[in-house]
C-alpha cells in the first residue's frame, strides 16, 4: 500500500516539474541561453532537495493520512 502511494506521489511530483520546466523550452535554444537560465536550475534544485515520494508515502501512512480499501473483502 505505501509502495503504491509513493508511485502516485512519484508520477504526480514528475508532472508538475516536467508542466514548469516545459515553460522554458523552446525550439531555438543556443548554448547560452541554457546555461544562464537560472530560474530553470532553482526549480530542478527544488525538486532535488524535497523529501523522497517512499519518505512522503510512509509519513501519510504512519500519520493515518491515506485513505484504502481492500475492493475484494468489500465484495463478499
């Protein structure tokens, strides 16, 4: 169940940083332009240093922040 939540977690936080580094890309991009776009690498840097989705997914466990249900013991 906490592997499960830490997917959700994972693919959720990968959408949103690919949503706001896509803001920056651009067809024409010359070798300078990428190396001075600060805001793109505190972004990534921002991303780098949030607590991993497992660490996350645990934490909401332990903190009985996730909702589950088990579909085949509701059906009996």
């Amino acid at each position: 169940m906490v592997a499960k939540r830490a997917n959700q977690i994972s693919n959720n936080i990968k959408e949103e940083l690919h949503s706001k580094l896509s803001e920056f890309a651009s067809s024409n991009d010359n070798l300078e332009e990428v190396f001075e776009n600060r805001e793109q690498i505190e972004i990534s840097k921002h991303y780098e240093r949030m607590p991993k989705p497992t660490l996350i997914a645990i934490d909401e466990f332990l903190n009985n922040k996730v909702y589950f249900r088990n579909p085949s013991k509701e059906q009996g």
